[in-house]
C-alpha cells in the first residue's frame, strides 16, 4: 500500500492560528490523536462565528458531526504553535463536508490532515434544515 502524502498549505483556503496545551501531550511526548478533532472543531467552528454566520447559543441551525476521519504525518506536541488550515470539499443542501489540515507555524506540509461532515440541522427538531443563504456565501469562499 502506497502512503499517503501530506497536502501542502496550497490545498486550504483559510488559516487559524492555535497553540497546542499542556495537557494535549500524552505519555509519549507527543499531541495525543483525539486532540487533533478538537482542532478541527476550534478552526472551523471559530471561522464561521467570527464570519457571523454561526450563533451556537441561540442560532436556528446548528452542525452535527456525521463521519470523521485523520491522517497523521508527523509529530507536533508542546508548545509548539500551529496554523490550521480549512477548505469545504463538498456544499450540499444541509451537509458540508470540510477538509482540515495542523501545520506547525512556517511548515508547508500539514502534519496531519483530516476531514469531517457536518449536517446543519434544526435545533428544534433536529432535522436536516437547507443552509441560510448568508451561511451558504460563507461556507462558498471555502471551496
């Protein structure tokens, strides 16, 4: 089996710039795996509230996570300073799958990249809603 390549910073549209925590290192010295989704969730998340597009306390869509995936090319641990890049791959009707790339600050290939897809749903009901139009012109500038 061939192995994957890293994407390089060309692939994302946008950057958000995290630190990694104390507390995001496991025994082995390194970022522990399930701490690159709450990555993924900060970039993305914080990208469509600072665009005015997301009200997680009182908005009428809210995103569920469907399918979640990660590749890891290399380490990143504490307390380096990272630059997470997000692309939308696919814009559907109520689903958005993003594409998510952590880079250590200055490097061109990610260290690991990973995607999710997000169903916009009703908070009511919990049902699939169409994305509002502003969110939609949002989420386009992603593509």
């Amino acid at each position: 089996m061939t192995r994957p390549t890293a994407p390089s910073r060309a692939h994302y549209r946008h950057f958000r710039r995290l630190d990694t925590r104390w507390m995001d290192n496991d025994v082995y010295g390194h970022v522990n795996n399930v701490t690159y989704y709450s990555y993924f969730d900060t970039a993305v998340n914080g990208y469509l509230i600072d665009q005015g597009v997301l009200d997680i306390h009182k908005g009428a869509t809210i995103g569920l996570v469907v399918e979640t995936g990660c590749r890891y090319f290399a380490p990143v641990a504490f307390p380096d300073s990272l630059e997470i890049g997000i692309r939308v791959a696919h814009l559907g009707n109520s689903s958005v799958r993003y594409e998510v790339g952590v880079f250590k600050v200055g490097d061109e290939l990610a260290a690991a990249a990973g995607h999710f897809t997000h169903v916009y749903v009703d908070r009511e009901t919990r049902r699939p809603a169409p994305l509002p139009p502003d969110f939609r012109a949002v989420l386009q500038t992603l593509i």
